[in-house]
C-alpha cells in the first residue's frame, strides 16, 4: 500500500501528498478493540436473563398459589 502511495504521489504532485494508509484485517475492522468489553456485555445480559427468569417463575409460583 505504501508503494501505492508513493506512485500516486508521483503522479499526482499538485495534489497533497500528505497522505497515509493503515491496513487493518477485516475481524479488527468489525470487531475493534472492544472484543473484551462485548465479552463482558454478553456475560451481563446472560446474568440479567438468569435473574429475569427467576423473577418471572417467582411470580408464577405466588399466581399459582393464589389460585387454590
């Protein structure tokens, strides 16, 4: 990419040269650097599923207690 650069530099002098290229791979791209705080995100919303769960069966239980 850099080779790149430099050709269209050369070919295109008026136009500011001052450019750069970064070459990243594709699942940096999507992913970034948050991989780990996804990670703790998914985690989170496993525990909250969990705990939402068990309040819901909670409540069933006591509506199914106050039918008898």
């Amino acid at each position: 990419m850099t080779a790149i650069a430099a050709q269209l530099e050369h070919e295109y002098p008026d136009f500011d040269g001052h450019w750069g290229v970064n070459v990243v791979p594709l699942r940096q791209q999507i992913s970034g650097d948050s991989v780990r705080s996804a990670d703790l995100v998914r985690r989170r919303s496993f525990v909250l599923l969990i705990a939402c769960a068990n309040v819901s069966s909670l409540l069933l239980a006591r509506a199914a207690s106050r039918e008898t």
